[in-house]
C-alpha cells in the first residue's frame, strides 16, 4: 500500500512533536533534524510544516481544548499519545478542510504504530467525545 503524503506528513510532525516535548528543543532545530534525516520527497511538506509549527505554539491552548475528553490529566498522559491528541486537536480545530473522520482515522493508526498497545482505542475514545463539540456542524 502506497502510504499518502499527508500520512507521512502526520507520522513526522507526531515524532517531531514528540522530539519537542522530551528535548524542549527549539521547533525550528527539531524541523531541520527530521527534514534532514527522512526523505521529504514524499511528504506534504506544508502540512508537515503547519502541523509541527501550530502545535508547537499552540501547545497549551490544544491541551485545554483536549482536556475535557481525556479522562485523566494532559500531564499524565503518555508523551506519544499526548503528541497524537496534539496533533490530531490541532487538526480538529485548524483544518476544517479535512474531515473529522480522516482526523480520527488517521490519529489511530498513528497509536497503532507509536503507541502502546491498547493506545489506539484511548485516542479514539478522547477524539470521539472532542468531535462532537469541535465538529458539532459537521457530524450533523
């Protein structure tokens, strides 16, 4: 299976965002580190780039917005999943252009690959709950 651009551009901002939470390394170093050491050729690198970039400023906001939905603290969450419901919020929130269904998708497999072994169904319990007042008029 031919994996999309967006995909990959997903799977990059998780690990960068990821780097960025454990380093506390400037976004821009964390950028040039995974654009550096992957091929790019196959990533949308604007979204890439809008990703990594609005949740790395965004963090906190994000946090805030996801909270209700978690169960548990943004700080006692794992630092893959937290780096997955950043992303997957800030999509959520930012990009309602994409469906909020390719949103969770997306965000699962992410889990699948990065998380721990039953961290797909938690991310898809949290973003469940957060879509039906972050995508209110779409869901209807």
């Amino acid at each position: 299976m031919k994996v999309s651009a967006r995909r990959k551009a997903r799977e990059l901002a998780v690990q960068g965002i990821y780097s960025w939470q454990m380093s506390k390394n400037d976004i821009a170093q964390v950028e040039l580190a995974l654009a550096t050491s992957n091929n790019m050729h196959q990533v949308d690198m604007v979204y890439f780039q809008a990703i990594l970039r609005g949740v790395s400023q965004d963090a906190e906001r994000l946090d805030g917005i996801i909270k209700p939905y978690l169960g548990r603290l943004p700080e006692e969450l794992d630092p893959i999943e937290k780096a997955i419901l950043r992303v997957a919020t800030f999509e959520l929130v930012e990009r309602i252009d994409v469906p909020y269904r390719v949103i969770i998708n997306e965000a699962i497999e992410l889990a699948k690959v990065f998380g721990a072994e039953d961290s797909h169904k938690f991310i898809n319990g949290a973003l469940d709950k957060a879509v039906r007042k972050l995508r209110e008029d779409e869901r209807k």
